[in-house]
C-alpha cells in the first residue's frame, strides 16, 4: 500500500518510457487491461494480454528488457487515467473499526427494486473476478439508506482469497472474511451508464456482503456458484447464463450497515462510490473451488479522516434485529420471509 507513491522521479519516468515504448510494439495490450492483482502474474485469473514474461524482479515483461509492474501498487502511474489510485485521499477498500462508527438513527432502510420480477443474467470470468452482469430487463434498484438517489444494479462481483478468513476486500476490526460479494450500482436518475457516473459526483453505490465457510449455505449464493455453474466458467470470457433468480434471498433476514464515502477498488479508483456494507456476514459451504485459482483484490487503503456511519445504535445492539430498519424492503413493502 501507499508504495506507487514512494516512487522516485527517475523511476516513474522509467515506467512511463517502458509503456510508451510498449505502445509501438507488436498487437498493442488494452491500456484497460495494464494491471493485475500480483506482481507475480500467474494462474488463470490473468488477462491474457500480461501473460507475457516474467524478468528476475517479477515484473511483466511485454518483450525482453520492456518490463512494467502492473500490481495495485503501480496502477497509478500505468496509466495517467488511474491517477487517484495513486494520490487519492479517499480510497478504497478500508479496514473498519466499529467504535469508530457513528451512529445515525436517520439512516432509513435499504430499498430493492426488481418490478416483482425474477431476476436473469450472465455470470462471466472476467479473467480477474467471477461477476454477474444482470440482463437490461428487469432493471434492479438500489435505494435508501445513505442514498439520495436511485441506483440501478450493474454488476455482481465476486472477491475471495486463496483461504478461508482471507479473502475479502474490507476488513471489520482488523478481521478479514472469505469472501466479499459486491453489487455494483450507477446513479440511474443523473446518469446513462456506469462509466459516465464513475466519473461525477454521487455516481456509484456498492453494497457488500461479507461471506464466511459454515455449515449452512445462502440460497442466492447456491443458485450462482454451485460446481455446475463454476465449472462452465473455468476460464477467462466464458460465461453462462442464469435465471429466475431472487435477489432479495443474497441479504440475511436482519442486518444493519455501515457507509462511508470512497472510490472503485479497481482501476480508475474514481472517488464517487457510497460503501454500503452490511453487518451480518452470510454462509457458504464451501470456496474451494476457487481457492484453487488465485485469490483476488486490492490491498486495505487509509480511512483517514473520513466519517463511518451505522444505523445500529451501539447503546442497544439487540434493536438491530427487530424493526423495519433492519430489514430489506423489496418493491416498496418490507421484505417477509
Ligand atoms: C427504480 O427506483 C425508483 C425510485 O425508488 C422507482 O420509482 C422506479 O420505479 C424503479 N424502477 C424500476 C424499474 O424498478
Ligand atoms: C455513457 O454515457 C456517456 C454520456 O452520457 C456517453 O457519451 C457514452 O457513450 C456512454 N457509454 C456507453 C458505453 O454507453
Ligand atoms: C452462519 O453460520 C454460523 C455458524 O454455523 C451460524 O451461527 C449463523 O447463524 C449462520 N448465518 C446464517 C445467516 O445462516
């Protein structure tokens, strides 16, 4: 972390030199795709663009002596683009400290939206995560909680670790999870798509839920990432397509949530994402299957002095777990199971 900014002058100059040079070799790499998860580039969750060489540092080699890092802590300077991934003051994924938490008992409940329809969609290995990209029909909505605006579901993003404990982006207390699911909403009422709201102010909203191994196993969860579906999706581009799927069965019965202002956890790192993350972690049986490739996702970045906010009130913790606050609403009603 923070290492992008340690970067001298001179070694900067060196970098943009080598990808300039790049630029003119050969079929040209996507400047979209020049970054990477490790130093190391290895496994199948790797674009096949990078999987170049490998020179004596561990760096990607495009052609002998042309070699650029493309882990997190270079994908500021691998494109001028990413620059916030460097030098922005309000990064993401933070590591959350619940008395630091303010409580906020006007925080209303999280609203879903899907029309009353079932959802379908495409789970897709995008060669860095296993995502679900939602079909354009029905349209799913986000809305309450910190959010001032309705926020249409864009994409469902898988992140895991290469064991148990160990694979989630945030982190609550110093603790990591197995996994995060995180569900990736645009701004529908001030823009047309993901990339225009990524870059203007209160463009994007992500939820995440925290996943652990336990002897239970979340129905949503089940539905998307059982040996039949995983293995259809064994490398990068394959998809397979899904439906009938409810949504609303991904979130516990009760949960309450913390927010806090900060940006894309990928490149560009664009600082306009509101962080829902909802307290009650959900169960899978098993992440096996994926441990076995690679583990993805970005190292912690400083909260510095940004706000946390909850809606649990920390005096009377046993209130989260009653009361329409705690619940999901879905399609107006508070949600029933
Ligand atoms: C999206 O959310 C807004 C505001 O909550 C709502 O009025 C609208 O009907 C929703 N659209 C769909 C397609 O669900
Ligand atoms: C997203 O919206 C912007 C501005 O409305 C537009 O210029 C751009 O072409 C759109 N991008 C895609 C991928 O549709
Ligand atoms: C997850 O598993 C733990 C341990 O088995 C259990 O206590 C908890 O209630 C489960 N959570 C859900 C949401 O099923």
């Amino acid at each position: 972390m923070g290492g992008a900014a340690r970067l001298s002058a001179p070694q900067a100059l060196v970098l943009w030199a080598a990808l300039g040079a790049a630029a003119h070799i050969g079929p040209a790499p996507d400047p979209e795709d020049w970054w990477s998860y490790k130093e190391n580039l290895q496994g199948n969750f790797v674009p096949d663009e990078l999987s170049i060489s490998q020179d004596q540092h561990g760096r990607s080699c495009l052609v002998q002596s042309i070699c650029v890092p493309t882990g997190p802590p270079f994908w500021g300077l691998v494109n001028a683009a990413w620059s916030l991934c460097a030098v922005g003051k309000r990064q993401s994924p933070v590591d959350v400290e619940l008395k630091r938490v303010l409580y906020d008992p006007f925080l209303p409940p999280l609203r879903l939206s899907t029309g009353g329809e079932k959802l379908r969609g495409t789970l897709y290995n995008t060669g860095r995560h296993v995502s679900f990209l939602p079909a354009p029909r029905p349209v799913v909505n986000v809305s309450g909680g910190p959010l001032l605006y309705s926020h249409r579901l864009s994409e469902l993003r898988l992140l895991f670790g290469a064991r148990d404990g160990a694979g989630s982006e945030h982190q609550i207390n110093h603790q990591g999870f197995s996994a995060e699911v995180q569900l990736i909403h645009f701004n529908q009422e001030l823009y047309g798509n993901l990339s225009a709201a990524s870059r203007g102010p209160n463009g994007l909203a992500i939820l995440s839920l925290f996943v652990n191994v336990a002897g239970s196993s979340n129905p949503f969860l089940s539905r998307l990432l059982n040996r039949d579906t995983i293995t259809r999706i064994s490398y990068k581009n394959d998809a397979y397509f899904l439906q009938d799927l409810s949504l609303e069965l991904l979130f516990p019965e009760s949960f309450g949530f913390i927010t806090y202002q900060g940006s894309l956890s990928t490149p560009p790192c664009s600082e306009t994402v509101t962080w829902i993350l909802i307290d009650r972690t959900l169960n899978v049986t098993s992440l096996q299957i994926f441990q076995s490739l690679s583990g993805n996702g970005r190292p912690l970045q400083p909260l510095a002095h940004r706000a946390l906010r909850g809606n649990r009130d920390p005096r009377h913790p046993e209130r989260r777990c009653r009361g329409p606050n705690y619940r999901l609403h879905v399609d107006g009603g508070p949600h029933g199971r």
